[in-house]
C-alpha cells in the first residue's frame, strides 16, 4: 500500500468567519486529482467559502473561484484532472472586480 502524499491548500478570499485567508495541508491517496483535493477542502470548509451551514447544496468551487496548481493556472484543465503530486500547491482565489 503507497503512504498518502500531502498537498498544501491555500485559499484566499471574503471568508464568512472572518479572515481572509485559509490554509490547511491535506494528506491524500497517490493519484489524486486537483478536482478530488478541492472537493475535499470544499466539504470541510464550505461553511465558511459559501456563508453556508454546511448542509446546503455545496457549490463546485472550481466553478465560482480561480483555482492554480503550484502557481499555474488550470484555464487549460478545466476539468482538473491532472493528477496532485507530494508537495503541491493548490491556491484558491475568490473571484474580485473592479475598475
């Protein structure tokens, strides 16, 4: 059986509990997708990225937030497929406007 890799997920935005910013490292079984790895943070924080409860439909953060893989962007894997490796980044970015 292969040990569990970690991914160290950072996630930056407007926060319902305050803060601007969570960070968590996550240990995950070898061949991990980015989707599976935000998923997993997603369902563990969705009270505080949504405002939620939790027990709401969750939205799919990859959907509504700018998501990066060791500081590149995923516009090219849009369905986040590619497979997380010991180490990686995944940054999360509250979309902002402005002018």
């Amino acid at each position: 059986m292969e040990k569990n890799i970690k991914v160290l997920v950072k996630f930056y935005g407007h926060l319902a509990k305050g803060g601007g910013e969570l960070l968590e490292e996550l240990e995950v079984p070898p061949g991990t997708n980015v989707k599976e790895v935000v998923d997993r943070f997603s369902r563990k924080h969705c009270a505080s990225i949504t405002g939620s409860s939790g027990t709401s439909d969750q939205k799919d953060i990859e959907q509504t937030h700018i998501v990066m893989l060791n500081g590149l962007s995923m516009e090219k894997d849009k369905e986040f497929t590619s497979t997380v490796r010991d180490g990686d980044r995944i940054t999360i970015f509250f979309p902002i406007c402005g002018g």
